[in-house]
C-alpha cells in the first residue's frame, strides 16, 4: 500500500517501524527538522520536513495517490485538518490521532462529516489495557475477542503444578475448556504441540471464555485477589482516562501528580479521586500517601527513569501488582528480567490499531478479521476471523486437514458456543475463528498448508 505518514513523535516511528516491516511504501512528513533527520537516520524511509498542513508539501508527498494517509502528531485539530486536506486531494482512507477527550464525542458525531475513516487515541487505548489487567490481576496481558472470549497471559510461578506437565497430559487430567495458545520460554516462542513439557518462568498464553480461564487460574494457584486500591503515578492523559475507568468500577483510586495546576485540573475533572500535588520520585511522599496500603501500583509519569525507580521501590515493598509505562524498547527488555512482567507503552497499543486497519485494507480477505494483535515483541500474532468466504476446509475435521505448524486455532465460536477445538471439531460458514500464529497469514485459508 502507498502510505503517507505525519508526525515522527514515539507514535509515529513505532507505526512507521511497523509499516516498513510489512513491506509498505511509506512516506513520513515531518515539521521539526531533529525529529525528521532522526528518523531518517533510524529507518531506509523518505522523510520529508515540512508541516502536513501545508498543500505544497502533502503534494510533494504524492498524498494524491495515497491508499491510506495518518495523522499523528500530538494535536488534535492539526491531525483533523491534514486529514481533511489529504481526502481532498485524493487519499483514499485516513486516520487522526485524537488525544482531547472533549473532542472525542464531537468526533464520533462528525466523523463521516470529517472524512475520517478512523480515530485514534493512543491515551485511552492504553488506560483500557491497563484497566482490564487491574480487573483481572492474575493476569500479566489481556486481549479480548468476541462472544467473553480472551486471551490472557500467565507467568507459571516456581513449585506451580503445572511444572513438569506436558499439554497432552494436562488436558488429560485436568479436562480443561481452555487452550494453551502460545508460549515463551527466555527468547524463544512457540506454537506448542501435545507434547511439549511446561517449565516454571514460562509465559503461557490462554485462550478461552473468561468463566474457563478463571476456573484455570484458581485450579492452578495463579488466583490473585482483587484489586480495590491503585495508586496512579503521573496525571496526564492516560492517568486522567484510567482514573476515570476504575472509578467507573468501584476502584478506590490516588493520584501523585508534580505540576500544581495539573493537580488542580483533575481535582475538578476526578471529584471522587484524592489527587496529590507532589514529586513522585520523594519516597518519603509515596508512603506518607499510603503506597505500602494499595493493592496496585500504576507508573505513568512522562520519564521512563522515573517510572522505572518508583517501580522497583515498589516491588521492594511488596505490592502485588505493578504496571509500568516505559516507552524504551531497551528499559522494557531489562525491566522485564528484574522481574516486572506488566510493562507496556501506549506506542504499541495505537500501533496494533492502525495495523488491524491497513491489514484488512491492503487485502480484501483479510476484511473478514473483525480482532488482531500483536504480542511478545510482536513475534505472534492472534487474530479473530469471520468466516464469510467457502473454504475447501469448511465442515472437515480439523484432524483431517494439515495444520500449518507455525499455527493453532484457540477458538470456533458458533452462534452463542464456544468450541475449545478437537482433531473432532470443524469449521463452518459464519463461524469466528480464533488464530495464534508466528506467522503473516494472508487469509484464513492459509492456516492449512
């Protein structure tokens, strides 16, 4: 596809990394002339500086015969209007980064109005990734599919009775309504077969209906309690939306804010939140505020340093649940061997979006995907099919047909059922089919080799 890209801020390189990945033809606009000359340096990819607002330079782009044009810089009303700009000379499909959320219902209302073929809100994306571990804290990730279907990542703790087993006799013995999908050892991951042997540190990846998976948690000791206290490190947008939801869910929640009249803003904005004006790096403010008493800790402040020493204070002092924004590849990687497992940036998260959407774009089979994601640094993919098309599959047993082995099905949900799959189980027309794969799938049809 024939992409052309505004705005090189963390968002835009990490979907401009992706873009390229994927074989694109991409073109990035630029106004500051550091940022631009940095992205040039990083990625084999044109960059032109100039403002995308500006007529000369979206021509210069050839935004004419772009199939999709995005606009991520860190305003929204520049975002709305380079995209106004873009579909009128010629871009077929465009997306606006909108970060305001007094501009979200006016965009909603006025979308088709605007040329919009999306939005994007990187904050609130991020706040909902993050409320939906806090609401399920055994859980490392979260990603949902139709019909409560989810899967959930678990970290198998040392001396878990799952140590030792392999997967055939796990099903075996315990007659499980859950799929192990995925699972990563160190640096490596795996599409696992009955035969594979689960080891303590492994992260597994469970698929199945939410009821089954918290069944699989309390059976196997990775229950842990529920969360009704967080503390919120940092107040800008992000914190501002996850307040908002945990509150929304009966969560009791503090936030430690350093600028004052931010502070003030969401003392107005949060009525039933205490928000702090202090510096969250002084320990002495983080537990004469109560850290050592809350059920979840949530790092979000602007500085991943900041983000990563508050952290560590906090899993010295025993907190359960810690969940960190680091916007560094390399800081995440080392937070992660320190053993904080809920690391993640709101970069990835708009980054998956936007990929979903060129996805189902750039191939008209690939329209029947209604989910996809990313996961474990983007070495698989689990995406949710809506089977529209007549496979030669279709009504065969899955045992009949051979499987690509970079693949596993997690689920077929049928109508109001869903099917933890067997070698019995088969796939028919109007089904959702879940898939976990190492691999680009082009289409449903190529899980059979």
């Amino acid at each position: 596809m024939n992409i052309v890209l505004v705005g090189a801020s963390m968002i835009g390189r990490a979907v401009t990394g992706q873009l390229l990945k994927e074989k694109h033809d991409l073109v990035v606009i630029e106004k500051d002339p550091v940022k631009a000359n940095r992205l040039s340096d990083n990625f084999d990819v044109l960059v032109i500086n100039g403002s995308g607002t500006d007529l000369e330079v979206l021509k210069e782009a050839k935004v004419y015969d772009a199939d999709l044009f995005i606009a991520l810089t860190s305003e929204d009303q520049v975002n709305i209007l380079c995209c106004m700009l873009a579909k009128r000379l010629g871009a077929k499909s465009t997306i606006a980064r909108v970060r305001n959320p007094e501009n979200e219902d006016v965009l909603t209302f006025l979308k088709d109005d605007l040329s919009l073929s999306m939005t994007v809100n990187p904050e609130l994306d991020f706040a909902k990734t993050v409320a939906r571990v806090l609401q399920f804290p055994s859980a490392v990730s979260i990603e949902r599919f139709s019909h409560h279907v989810e899967l959930m990542e678990f970290k198998i703790p040392e001396k878990s009775k799952l140590q030792g087993l392999s997967l055939m006799d796990l099903n075996k013995k315990y007659s499980l309504n859950v799929l192990i999908s995925a699972i990563s050892r160190g640096e490596e991951v795996f599409i696992p077969k009955g035969d594979f042997i689960l080891q303590a540190e492994d992260k597994i990846y469970l698929t199945g209906e939410l009821k089954m998976v918290q069944r699989f948690v309390k059976q196997f000791g990775l229950f842990t309690q529920k969360i009704k206290k967080v503390m919120i490190i940092g107040g800008s947008t992000d914190g501002y939306y996850l307040a908002k939801h945990l509150i929304d869910h009966g969560i009791t929640v503090k936030i430690v804010e350093e600028k004052k009249e931010r502070a003030e803003e969401l003392t107005t904005l949060l009525p039933y939140t205490a928000v702090i004006n202090g510096n969250p790096a002084d320990t002495d403010i983080l537990i004469e505020e109560g850290i050592e008493t809350v059920d979840a800790l949530v790092c979000l402040s602007g500085n991943d340093d900041t983000n990563t020493m508050i952290s560590l204070f906090a899993k010295k002092l025993g907190i359960k649940k810690i969940i960190t924004r680091i916007d560094k590849k390399i800081i995440k990687t080392v937070m992660e061997e320190m053993g904080l497992d809920m690391v993640i940036s709101p970069k990835d998260v708009v980054a998956n979006s936007i990929l979903k959407y060129v996805r189902s774009k750039e191939n008209s089979k690939l329209r029947d995907v209604i989910n996809f994601y990313k996961m474990v640094d983007d070495k698989v993919e689990a995406l949710e099919f809506v089977v529209h098309s007549d496979y030669e599959f279709l009504g065969k047993k899955l045992k009949t047909l051979k499987i690509r082995k970079d693949v596993i099905i997690g689920a077929i949900i049928k109508e109001n059922e869903v099917v933890i799959p067997s070698g019995d189980s088969v796939i028919e027309k109007n089904d959702k089919v879940i898939i976990v794969t190492t691999a680009k799938l082009g289409s449903l049809e190529e899980i059979v080799e």
